[in-house]
C-alpha cells in the first residue's frame, strides 16, 4: 500500500485552518485516538491548524484526558457541534467559558444528519427537539452567548411543525476500522460498534474533502471478503496504522471478542443488589415492563433496572438496546458503555435512531435529574457543567412509554427501607422538583399533546403526567405527603386519588414480577368504566393456543357482560398479543358471538402488522368490521366517530 498508507502525522499534515473535521466514535468506544492525539500534538508544535469546526455525535472521549479532550486547546476549535458533551468535559469546560462557538445537537439528529450530508443534502428535517433547548423559540441548540448564528429553523410541512438543522459541510472524516486492504477497503471486524463510519466517509468524499482511516492491521489487497467490508476502498484517502494503546476497542477493554460479537460468553449471574434506595426505583421502573418489549435503559440509576429484571427471570422476555446501536445481549456501562455482551444484532447508529425515532421502543427507562410542574425535565445543563443531550430527546421522544428514575431530592438524602414501608433519615439539600429548569432536554407538554405513557418513579412517590401537569398517584408506605412530597417541591402538582405504591418494593424477598407480567388474570383484565359504557380489554402480551384458551375469554368477557346487563363498547389492546393456529378459528367465532350479542360497538389496536392481518382476515370470514387499529389514539379517535 504506497499510495493511501501513511503516517499519522502525514495524515494530519492535510488538516488545514478552518476546516470542518467530523470525528467519529461513541463515547469509549471506537475512538480514533491516534489522528487525534497527532492533530493535538501538531497544534501544540506550533504547526497548525487552527479554528476548525469540530462535529461529532456520541462524544469520543473518556471523561477524562482522551480522544476529544485532546482538541481542548486555545485557538485550534472555532466552533463545535456535538451530541453528547459529557465525555469531552474539557471540551465543555472550553465552551461553557465562551472559547469558541459550541451547540448541542441531539445524537440522533448528528447520526441521521451524516446521511443526509452524505446525499448532498443541505440539511436534516425531525420533529425531535420540538419543545427543548434544540428548538429556535428557546435556545435553538446554542450553548453560550458568543454563538450567534441559527443551524435550527422551524418550519411547517403538511401542516405539521418540524425542525429544520443545516449541514455543514465537511472537509476532513477522522474514522477507524480493524482491517484496512492495499486499497484502502476497511472492515471492522474487531471493532465493537460499527458506528456510522460509512455515512461519514461517503459525506466527507462527495463533499471533496479528505477521508482518513485509523486502522489496526493492513494486509493484501482483494483479502477482505465483499461482505465485510464496511466502507470501500473508493471513500478512503489515507490510511494510518494505529499504536495499540491509541486504538483500544473501547477505553474500558482493550479488546474482547466478545464485545465484537466474534464469541458468546457465559453471562454473569446479575448479583442481587441490596435493598436501597436505588432499588426501590429500579424496582417500580421494572413494574412497567412488558413481554417481548424492546427496551432503552439509560446510564446510572435506570441501569439497575436490567438487575431488577435477572433477579425476577425476566430477562429471557426482554430486548434490551442501546442507542449505539446494539440490539440484545447484556448491556454494559461505564467505560464500555454502548457496547452488549451477547447482542444478536450491531446496526449501525443512524439506523438504531430510524428505529426509536420511528417508534421502535416500548419502554425507555432514563434519568430524573431535575422536574417542572409542566413534566417537563432537564439532563443536559446544570450551571458550569455540560453533560449535553446524547440520544436522550430522541429516545424520551418517541418511545411509547417513558419513566424518569431518580430520587426525589439529591446530595446527603438518607433512607431506610424496611418491613414493607419507607422512612426518610436526613433530606437531600437538593430539590428536583422545581418551578424552572435551567434547560428543557424533554417537553412534557409536547408528550401530553401526543398522548405518551410518562410516569416520574422516585422512592417515596410515583407521578404521571397529564395534559395538566404532574398528578401525584402513588406514595409509598410510611412516607407523609404534605411532610415528606409536598414540602420539598417548589410547586403544588395535582393530587386526587392515591394509592400506595406495592409493599413488595420495600421487602427484600424477590417480587414475583414474572407472574404478574406472564400470568395476569383474565378477570384482572377487564376494565368497566360505567360513565363512558365502556369496557376495556387488556390482551396484552396474552397467548392464545388452543380452542379451550378462546373459550376461556369469552367466558371470562360473557361473565362481565352479562353482570353489565346491556351492550357496551368495547376497547380491545391486542399489543403482543399472540394466537396460533389450533386456536385462530374458535378465537374469530368468540369475536363474533361476543360483538353481535354484548357490543354495541368494539375497537382494537396492535402494533403489529402481521397480527393485524392475520387477526384482521380471520375477522372478516365472520362478516365482521375487520379494522385493528395501530395505536390507542387511532382507536379511541374512531371509537369517538363511531359512538353517537
């Protein structure tokens, strides 16, 4: 390879002043640490350049000195765009001082914006970020006052608002791969992420800039079998072979092929984690699991949900993800978080951002750093620290439901859990629940107008929100909810009817979770609400086998029909709901024998598209409305028309 093989500091010789340099990486993970750290050092010689544009997604960096934090040097940045900013805090640190220009784009807008830069586009249109910090009525993404110029628009298309982020254009990719061949075609097979190395290296080269690859190994030219191969040779300017300690897998390992998805490994029995604070949370976070849910937990206290989940064998019937890109397996964290030990899939970033942004996820499961009366909550900016947004509004965005886990006040709170109640020790000097957030990262009130499921778990209380604000629904056993709730919040959220959170939170004996998620009660679920007529049918996550488990619910549904005494409308949730064959044609004779005697009218929903046609046609043989809508509010809207 005499052509696009050099050296480091060859490669960074062709970085000239102002130029925008896209870096990839994830946090820890697949950092091309040796064209950074060559860029850094060719600075501080003196030798340029300066006052680049700096654009990155999942902030590449260590939370310490590395990767990024490198670039932290007067002059050499004029302006940043970044994603997540907590693993560069030099960085932030530099932008919070007003050293350069610097916004904060959300992950999932940098990762999909690679695309469209990559087509030629001039910018990227998404509805995420209306109602935050990333929307132009508030900070537009800006993160200081020295940044002045707008990349956000808002715009309406079709009727609907959306947001509008310009593309700069680009002149340098710093990107890494495993393999690179004699022409520069690169794979990836010891990397732990594929990240969005290929929409970058085609963004750069259809832009004429310049596309440089750190590697680990060049070997012959044809070697690397097609399929492998994750940007082609025809992308690919120059080539740099990386010092092993500048092209660690991740900052946490330095290589596991286990990580790759090369192996599986046994998994580690998730240790029971004692009864705390942490775990109560954890605990009631877990109580909104679903089988066969795809699942985002964030960093932190939403993590001990997973260790939830393993001590009630509830892991088997779960998909867990990470916004990197990994689908199952066993999330990891820290200095290798992003990364799945077991994952049956690698995307690259942009498409695991299709898929939240698309509404992919169940449940996201994320930090409660700070709350408003309007439910709406702020992660990515607390007075000199810039921990940025990541995939945080992307994912509490659009997943069907959304619960923050946090304690209810911070710094030196003190619990004790025990016998089945909670008692408060010493307060935490804190509140999180106050009148104004510094920085909107979710917007309660663009969730309420679309209708999300979004609960707020803390130790001694769990709110949800409402089109009205927060209502407070639960409290635990032993907490008092004027001392305790009430008076540690800089407002009054709605109060109505309480019921005490489960006592099984607070004992440290195993919950039993499985049942109640795998083995509901058919009468548990069925709801009557007499002042709408209505009745609701939960079948969610139900499994139908056979003609007799058919017979079952329309016993179970006749029964409350008939103590009823008239026709109802009916609501029916078929969301993983599952029927096989041997039970399809006695479930479609129930349907009908059960909607020509006891509804006066019915509406179903399933966000499945194979069940709805499958459920759909067997309906139909029976001469019956055939309609299974995709989402509740589909459903409730046509229940709306239908009923005089």
């Amino acid at each position: 390879m005499t052509s696009k093989l050099v050296s480091a500091q060859e490669a960074i010789a062709l970085v000239h002043d102002d130029d925008v340099v896209i870096v990839s990486g994830f946090g820890t993970v697949g950092v091309p640490d040796e064209l950074i750290a060559s860029l850094a050092a060719r600075h501080e010689a003196g030798h340029g350049p300066s006052g680049l544009t700096l654009l990155w997604g999942g902030g590449p960096g260590d939370a310490k000195e590395r990767g990024v934090n490198r670039l932290a040097r007067p002059g050499l940045v004029r302006r940043a765009i970044g994603g997540h900013w907590g693993m560069v805090p030099r960085m932030a640190e530099m932008a919070l001082r007003e050293e350069f220009e610097a916004y904060n784009f959300p992950l999932g807008v940098i990762s999909r914006m690679y695309r469209d830069m990559a087509a030629g586009l001039p910018g990227h249109l998404s509805k995420v970020g209306l109602g935050t910090f990333v929307d132009p009525r508030q900070q537009g993404c800006k993160v200081n006052a020295r940044t002045t110029e707008d990349l956000v628009e808002l715009v309406t298309l079709a009727g609907e608002e959306q947001l509008y982020f310009r593309c700069p254009k680009p002149d340098v990719a710093f990107i890494r791969a495993s393999y690179a061949d004699a022409d520069g075609n690169l794979s990836m097979e010891r990397e732990a992420l594929p990240q969005d190395v290929l929409p970058i290296a085609t963004a750069v080269k259809n832009a004429g800039g310049i596309v440089i690859a750190q590697v680990e190994t060049i070997c012959e030219a044809g070697s690397i079998p097609p399929r492998q191969v994750q940007v082609p040779g025809i992308l690919v300017d120059c080539v740099v072979v990386a010092q092993p300690a500048l092209h660690p897998q991740t900052f946490g390992t330095a290589y596991s092929p286990a990580l790759a998805g090369a192996i599986r490994v046994p998994l580690q029995l998730r240790q029971a984690a004692e009864l705390d604070v942490r775990k109560v949370i954890a605990r009631r976070a877990a109580f909104e699991l679903l089988p066969n849910a795809v699942v985002n937990l964030g960093i932190g206290m939403p993590e001990g949900v997973a260790t939830v989940a393993a001590e009630e064998q509830l892991l088997q019937y779960l998909t867990l993800t990470a916004e990197s890109g990994v689908i199952g397996g066993q999330p990891l964290s820290a200095q290798d978080f992003g990364t799945s030990l077991n994952a049956v899939a690698h995307l690259d970033t942009n498409a695991q951002f299709d898929l939240y942004d698309g509404g992919g996820l169940d449940l996201a499961v994320l930090g409660l750093a700070e709350c408003d009366p309007q439910g709406n909550v702020n992660v990515s900016r607390f007075g000199p620290k810039l921990a940025g947004a990541g995939g945080f509004i992307n994912i509490t965005q659009n997943s069907r439901t959304v619960v923050f886990a946090g304690t209810f006040t911070a710094s030196g709170l003190e619990v004790e859990v025990a016998d089945g109640a909670l008692r408060i020790l010493r307060e935490g000097r804190v509140r999180k629940f106050v009148e104004r957030l510094e920085q909107i990262t979710f917007s309660g009130t663009y969730a309420a107008r679309q209708g999300r499921k979004v609960l707020y778990v803390t130790e001694r209380c769990v709110m949800r929100l409402t089109p009205e604000g927060l209502e407070i629904t639960e409290i635990a056993p032993g907490v008092d909810l004027e001392r305790d709730i009430l008076a540690h919040m800089a407002f009054r959220p709605i109060v109505r009817a309480l019921r005490p959170m489960d006592p099984r939170l607070f004992r440290r004996e195993p919950m039993g979770l499985k049942d109640d998620l795998l083995s509901i009660r058919l009468d548990d679920r069925i709801t009557w609400l007499p002042e709408r007529n209505q009745l609701l049918l939960n079948f969610q996550g139900l499994k139908l086998a056979s003609a007799q488990d058919a017979q079952a619910i329309q016993a179970a549904v006749e029964a409350q029909c008939q103590a009823i005494g008239h026709k109802v409308v009916a609501v029916v949730n078929y969301d993983g709901f599952e029927i096989f064959e041997p039970a399809l044609d006695a479930y479609a004779r129930v349907v009908e024998h059960m909607t020509r005697h006891h509804y006066a009218s019915v509406t179903r929903y399933s966000t499945s598209a194979f069940l709805r046609a499958k459920l759909g046609q067997a309906i139909r043989e029976r001469g019956l409305a055939p309609h299974i809508f995709e989402t509740p509010q589909e459903a409730t809207a046509a229940l709306a028309k239908a009923t005089p």
